[in-house]
C-alpha cells in the first residue's frame, strides 16, 4: 500500500453516509404516506353510498303499505245512489209497427214501491194529448177494447199493449205514474209511427181489378147478346114479308 492509499475506514465512509441518504427518505416517504393516506381515506369515507348508507330493513318495512281508503270519504257516494229518488224507465223511445199489429209500450217503476201506484197512459199528436189509459180503463173511445195494462203492476211494471194500431195511433205515449204520496213521475215517452200494410193494400187493389174486369166484362156480352138478338128480328122480319 502506498503513502497516498487511503484506508479502509475512509473509503466506507461515503456508502455509509449514501446508506443514511437513502434511509432518511424512505423514512421521509414512509411518514408522508402516513400523513396522507388517513386522508384519503377519510375522503372516500365521506362520500357516502346511497345504497350502504340506507338503513338495513326486513321485508314489511321494504314494502309501502297502500294508503288506507277512508270509509268517510268512499260515503257520500253510496248514500248519494241510496238517496236517489224514485223514476220511471220507458223504453224503446222508438217503435215502429205494421197497421194491425199489436204494440207493447215498456214501463217500470225504479226505485219506488209500486203499491199504490197509479197508472196513466198519454197519447200526444199534433199538439193535442188525449188519455189512453186511466187505471185500466180506457180514457177515449178510439182505444176501446184495444188498449190495456199487460205488466205485472206488484212488481212496478206498468206496460201498455195496445192491439191492432192504425194510422191514427202514431205518435207520443208518455206513462205518467203518480205514487202513494202524491208524487208524479213522468216517463221519458217512445214515439210509434206506423206503416201502411201492403199485403192488404195488394189485396185491396187485386179485388178491385177483378171486379171491375168482370164488370166490363159483362158489359161487353150484354152489347153481344143486344146486337144478335137486333140483327135476328131483321132477319126475321124479311122472311115473313
């Protein structure tokens, strides 16, 4: 070894002072990722997870009970139909017929006790209203023995047949019902019209023509006979001169 070599001591000294280096900034690093990490933490813990953070529940909770009827508010509308005061149903509004046929006129007593009930039937044309039915009894003569309650009145049927219509029966029928207590209850009316039966109409018109081809017929032998019986006692009366 030289004069100038320097000794082992001396050269190790610059590792060791590196080694210390490196040591103090590991340990640096280390105590800055202690420092740090607690707040990342606390960060990530803050943000709250809407879906840990609910609150833990059994099935009965989960589930929203459906609110509850209230029976008070649901009332009114019950009593309201309960309420509702008596009528009379009439149907069809209208009715068409076939000059004689038979017609039944609906109506009902809705609502109401039937007992007691009095029944009237109206009939309105071109302004003028006549009586059909009063009870059961015919009010005019042109219903007669053809008009006549066929409901079961006990039951709050009132219906009217009328049998064999005309022409002159088209028109309005209004069942007017007037209760125990007075009340009167007017239907809503069905309108008739009535159509000309041309069966009886061909009829009609084929008897005619029949009559009157024999009619004619007739006449025309009648011309015959009188004009033979001329040109006979002409010939007649030369024979005899």
């Amino acid at each position: 070894m030289g004069p100038f070599s320097p000794s082992r001591p001396a050269r190790a000294l610059p590792h060791l002072l590196l080694a210390a280096v490196i040591g103090g900034l590991i340990s640096l690093s280390l105590v800055c990722d202690g420092a740090t990490l607690p707040g990342l933490t606390a960060d990530v813990n803050t943000t709250a997870d809407p879906l840990a953070s609910a609150p833990e529940t059994n099935g009965t909770e989960v589930i929203q009970p459906a609110p509850e009827t209230n029976s008070t508010e649901a009332a009114p509308a019950a009593s309201g139909e309960e309420e509702e005061g008596p009528g009379v149903e009439q149907h069809p509004p209208k009715e068409k017929a076939v000059e004689g046929e038979d017609v039944v006129f609906s109506c009902t007593l809705k609502r109401g006790d039937p007992s007691g009930v009095a029944a009237r039937w109206i009939h309105e044309r071109l302004e003028s209203e006549h009586t059909v039915l009063e009870g059961n009894q015919t009010g005019e003569d042109m219903f007669a023995d053809r008009a006549f309650l066929s409901g079961d009145s006990a039951g709050g049927d009132y219906s009217m047949t009328l049998r064999n219509v005309t022409a002159e029966d088209r028109g309005m029928y209004l069942c007017v019902l007037t209760l125990a207590d007075g009340t009167t209850l007017k239907g809503s009316g069905t309108k008739l019209s009535i159509r000309k039966n041309l069966s009886l109409q061909g009829l009609e018109e084929s008897v005619g023509t029949i009559v009157g081809v024999a009619v004619a017929a007739v006449g025309v032998v009648g011309g015959l006979i009188a004009l033979t019986l001329t040109q006979f006692r002409e010939k007649l009366n030369c024979l005899q001169k």
